[in-house]
C-alpha cells in the first residue's frame, strides 16, 4: 500500500481546500490563521503572524507592517525545525499577497537543506476561474485528482444555478467592494468576477486585478448602489470597529448605498480566501444584490445590514450603532 501523502499548508484558503477534498486527515501542519473547518485548529501551528489584525485597527495592522518591511523583518514566523523534523511531502503556499501568508520565497528559502525535498506548491489565482482551477492544481500535487475534479464540478454547479436565476435583462446594481479602511482598498483579483456573476455592476476594476488604494473621493464619484464592506481578516465585529471612519468622511451620507440602507458587513472568509467558501461568498452577494431572486443563502452570522431608517434619526457618528444582522 502506498503511504498517505503528509501536507503542510501554510495558508487558509489551501487547508481549506485539502479539507474539502477529504484529505484533512493528511494534514500534519498549518498556520495560525487556519481556522476552518473546526478539525484544522488542532493540527500543528508551523507559521506564525507577527501582526494580529484581530485586536489592531486597520492603521494599527499598516504601521505595524511598515515597521517590520523598514526592519528588513519578515511578517512570519516559520518553524524551519518542525519542518526538518517532520519532513512533509507536500508544502502548500502562496504567491499572491506578502501581508496575508507567508509566502514562497520564505519557503524555499527553509526547504533548500533538508534531506528529502519537499513539493512546495504555489497557489496563485486572480480570478474567480483560476480559483476553481487552484482545487485541481491541488489534488494533482496530492494524489487526489478524482477528489478534486468532484469537487470542482459540484462548485460549478452553485455557480451555474446563481447565474440561471439571472436574466439578461436584469437590473445590475452598481455595487462596491471595500476590503479596506483607512486606508481604503479596494477588493481586487476574483472579487470583480464575484461581484458580476452575482448580478451587480461593477467596473472600478477589472477581474484579476490587484486590490487598489483609494481616495474617499473616488468612492463618493463611485457612488454604489450596494455598498459591501469585507475587510481583509476581519469577522463582523472588527468590520464594526473601522465602519465609524467611513461616517467623519465628507458626503458620506449623501452616497447611495447610506441613503438607502445598502449597505453590509460581510465576514471576510467569504472572500479574502480563495478556496471553496468563496462559492459560499458568491451566494451571499447574489442574495444581497438581487433579494427578489434569491433567499436562504446566507449562512448565520455572516452578514450585517444598515438600518436606514434608524440611522437617518441619528448622528453620523452613530453609524456602528445602526447594523442588524441578516441571520
């Protein structure tokens, strides 16, 4: 019989993946930020952040950050000795975001002495597409390419019944995706596709594209029909921390999306991760962009929307005070 592959996944979104193709048992390694599903926290921490975005503000996490890059520090911490030591065959890692994961110049840098070299896969997608792709890449890597090919197809179907419901002459609402507060970013790479294939309109960026800083005026020029917060690495609660910034911004009030109590806090595992919850993201967007066409896809806990009503009573500054959850 031939030995289970031994995998050490260095980022959420490809443990993530390895547990929906049922290799979690596998698994022999992860990092501090794999948190799902539950089964994963008790596998060993091989990577550690230096920045804990949980209890910092968003310019808190951009200073601390600079003062690391300034010190020639990499954000990361990785156990050069457990992965000696443990010798895993497969290394999932990433290339696409320095801030977010350790990424595969830190890895390679660690593997090149070791005794039996390890297949360091890089997950690296930009699109909605290539995301999919990723599940495939893995389960070439692992021996699990039936496993993968499974999955993908099931996904493909979520995807294709939210764009059945979706007729072309439907109207597309000018949506907006922020996944960051002062400063301002917004989400890029398979965030434009998700934000089209839910039935918005969306044409700040192009699908693929890197996140992009803003000024608050491009925003205001924007102006979304549908506002969606998504902070990179942050659940409701840390979205409600950084909304009261948006609210001290000139013409805030006057946009759209606030006049009309459209907007929402969304957790951002639905979409900062690119692995299988981004169909579950996929799903959440469609029902908040077309609530006429879809229901039931919102999983608890998992969206926040703007009382209007009550918020137009109140101060600006009062804005935190004025989500309710959606579940």
């Amino acid at each position: 019989m031939v030995p289970a592959v031994k995998i050490c996944s260095l980022l959420p979104s490809g443990t993530e993946i390895l547990f929906a193709l049922g290799l979690g048992g596998q698994v022999v390694g992860v990092s501090d930020l794999c948190d799902f599903p539950a089964e994963a926290q008790s596998k060993p921490v091989v990577s550690r952040s230096k920045v804990d975005p949980s209890v910092l503000s968003s310019d808190e996490v951009e200073a601390a950050m600079i003062g690391l890059f300034t010190r020639g520090e990499n954000p990361y911490e990785l156990d050069q000795e457990w992965l000696i030591k443990e010798s895993p065959d497969v290394i999932l890692t990433q290339d696409l975001c320095h801030v977010c994961e350790v990424d595969a110049g830190e890895v390679a840098g660690m593997v090149v002495g070791m005794a039996v070299q390890p297949l360091v896969v890089v997950l690296n997608p930009r699109t909605f597409a290539e995301v999919l792709e990723s599940f495939i890449q893995v389960g070439i890597a692992c021996g699990a390419e039936k496993q993968a090919a499974q999955t993908v197809a099931a996904l493909g179907l979520r995807v294709q019944a939210v764009q059945d419901k979706l007729a072309p002459d439907v109207k597309r609402p000018r949506v907006f995706s922020l996944e960051g507060i002062n400063p301002l970013v917004a989400g890029g790479h398979w965030i434009p596709d998700m934000l089209n294939l839910a039935g918005g309109n969306q044409e700040l960026l192009a699908p693929g594209s890197s996140a992009k800083r803003l000024e608050w005026d491009e925003v205001r020029r924007y102006n979304p029909e549908k506002l969606f917060i998504d902070l990179c690495s942050s659940n409701l609660a840390r979205n409600l921390r950084e909304v009261p910034w948006l609210a001290g911004q000139d013409g805030w009030r006057d946009m759209s999306a606030v006049e009309e109590g459209e907007v929402y806090l969304i957790d951002h595992s639905y979409f900062s991760r690119p692995g299988p919850r981004i169909i579950d993201g996929l799903e959440i967007l469609a029902e908040l962009t077309h609530p006429n066409l879809f229901s039931g896809l919102i999983p608890k806990g998992a969206v926040a929307k703007l009382d209007g009503q009550r918020y137009a009573s109140l101060p600006a500054e009062a804005l935190a005070d004025c989500f309710i959850s959606l579940s």
